[in-house]
C-alpha cells in the first residue's frame, strides 16, 4: 500500500517532459478561450440591444434619446448607449462593469419598473452620472469630441464664446453645460447653471 | 310599387354620381393658397423643411412691445416644469458671463403688476412669444417697415 502512494507520488512529483509540454498546452488553449469568451461576452453587454433588453431602458431613456441627435442625424454617425455610459479602455471599463453589477440588482428587485418609480429616482441617478462625467472630465464625449480639433470658425457664435474660455482653461467640462442632450432632465432646482 | 320606384331612383341617383369623369368629382372650385393650388384627389408635395437660423446678432424689433425673436437654434432646449434652458442664458444669474439678453423685468410681473422675486408663471413658458427663425421669404411681397423709433441708423 505504502509503495503504492509512494509510486503516484513519484510520478506525480516528477513528471515527464510531454506532461510538461500537455499541461502548458491544455492551459494556453484554455486561457486563450476563457479571455476570448471573457471578452466576447463582455462585449456583448456593451451593445444597444443589450442595454434595451430591460423595458426600465427601452420604455424611459431610450424613448427620449430618440429625439436627440446622437440618436439621428445627417450624417448617420451614431452614439449609442455604451458609447457615453461605459468608458472605452480596459480598466476603467472593468470597473464600470463591476458597479453596474448594482443594476442588475436593481433589476431583479424592481427598483425603477414602473413610470412612476422611474422618474422618482431619475434626480438621483442623473445626479450619478453627471458627477462620474465630471470626475472623469467628461472622457466619454471626449472619446469622440475632441477639443484639440475643434474648428472654432465652424461653430457658432454661442459655443465659440464658450468653448474657447471656461472649456479651453479646464475650468468647466462637457458635462457641466451639456446636461439632458440625450434624455429629459429632473427637477433641476438646485443644479449649478440651472434656473 | 312604390318600393320599386324608390329603389329606381336611389340606383339612378348612384349611378349618376358614378357616371361624373373624375376631374369633375375633385374639381376645388379653381381655389387657390398662397402655397399654390392642388386638386382635392392630389396630395401636394410637401415643401421642403425650411433651416433654423444659426446664431446671429439680435434681430430688430418691428413695433414697439413685439417680444424680440430668437437669433439662434434652440433644437432640444427643454422649457417644463423640470427645466428651463432659456434662463440658463437668459436669466438674470447668467446673462453676464454667457453675454446673452437679459429678460426684460415685466417678466417678473404677475397679472395685476405685483412684482414676485422670481420668474412669473405666466411668463415662464418663453417660447410661447419669442420664436425662432427659419430662411424662409415671405409669401407674398410687401413693404412693411418697421416704425422710425425703432429703425437702427
């Protein structure tokens, strides 16, 4: 019995070079799936559909973004959900996934599934984006908006006088002027640069 | 018998109707709209939408008490119960940094002239007087002109 283990163990504990060479394969073919399927259906999320698979978007945010214009416009270039709600590069976009694993939440207990229930709560979640967009410097409308080539002779009078002062110097971001451009907006009584 | 007769005439009178050509049916009296004349069987084609102007200097008022129009797009500004983006240039609060209009101080006037200390609520609703412009020529020529008091020299 005693030689028995002893000789699994001698096996076990010296193994041959083609084992070596199987067990690295085994782990790199799975490593390169799982990352792959990892990135897949991580990608996956990060989609329209996806976002308006649940009837609390597909019924509220999503019916008011289609009247805006990054939902149509002439020239067909589209910024859809993901784009401005889920950050581009890797980390912050783990991250972002991470704490939206509370919206799930959120959905299985109901919190916003009805209308009413809806814009009860829309202060206080369009209260948290707008404070992530400005502790980020706005860098979901920056992936697309970019002030290094912002051509001021092309834009009007109003954005101009904006733009090239409190944008220019860093002291104000997107976020801080342009609030509600793809949904409707709460009680604003009380926001800074707001009636 | 006298069924029959009625049943006569109500055929006759269909097929009377039935029997008119079709531009008689449609004809519109030869009425014509400032926007051209179509007959009633014809679903004109609609003109093409006219541009929003974009930011411009204030445009002159035509008479005295006109509310000035606006010189700007204002595509997706909200004016509700939640928001209203007006102020958030034209309110007194804002006017200096972002070197829009002020609104005028009526605009704090309710109906029996009691001054309030905010916008008044029949006044809130911005676009109900003031309007944008579009590119659009007028329909029929004419010389107005604005009264003298109010013409820029």
């Amino acid at each position: 019995m005693m030689k028995f283990i002893k000789n699994i163990w001698q096996a076990l504990s010296t193994p041959s070079k083609a084992g070596v060479g199987i067990v690295l394969a085994l782990g790199f073919a799975g490593g390169v799936i799982f990352w792959g399927g990892f990135n897949t259906a991580l990608s996956l999320t990060n989609t329209e559909e996806f976002c308006i698979g649940c009837h609390e978007m597909n019924d509220n945010v999503y019916e008011e973004y289609k009247e805006t214009i990054h939902y149509a416009n002439r020239s067909g270039v589209r910024a859809t959900c993901p784009d401005c709600h889920v950050p581009k590069d890797w980390t912050h976009k783990i991250i972002r996934k991470i704490a939206a694993s509370k919206e799930v939440w959120g959905m299985l207990t109901g919190i916003i599934d009805t209308r009413e229930k809806f814009v009860e709560h829309r202060k206080s979640m369009a209260m948290r984006e707008w404070k992530r967009m400005k502790d980020n410097d706005s860098r979901e409308c920056r992936n697309c908006h970019n002030f290094e080539y912002m051509d001021f002779s092309e834009q009007g009078s109003r954005s101009v006088k904006m733009h090239s002062s409190a944008l220019a110097s860093g002291e104000k971001t997107c976020i801080d002027c342009h609030k509600g451009i793809a949904h409707q907006l709460p009680d604003m009584k009380g926001v800074p640069g707001w009636h | 018998m006298k069924k029959l007769i009625t049943a006569l005439m109500l055929l006759s009178m269909t097929a009377g109707v039935m029997a008119l050509p079709d531009d008689v049916k449609a004809n519109n009296g030869g009425v014509e709209s400032l926007r051209g004349s179509a007959e009633l069987d014809v679903t004109r084609r609609a003109d093409p939408h006219k541009r929003v102007l974009k930011d411009r200097a204030p445009i002159e008022r035509n008479y005295v008490h006109q509310p000035p129009v606006v010189p700007h797009q204002i595509r997706g500004y909200r004016v509700d119960l939640n928001s209203n983006k007006c102020l958030s240039c034209h309110g007194w609060k804002y006017a200096r940094e972002t070197g829009a209009t002020k609104i005028s101080p009526t605009h704090f006037e309710t109906r029996d002239g009691m001054t309030l200390s905010d916008v008044s609520p029949r006044r809130y609703f911005c676009l109900q007087c003031h309007v944008p412009q579009v590119d659009g020529r007028p329909l029929i020529e004419n010389q107005f002109k604005a009264v003298d008091s109010l013409t820029q020299q």
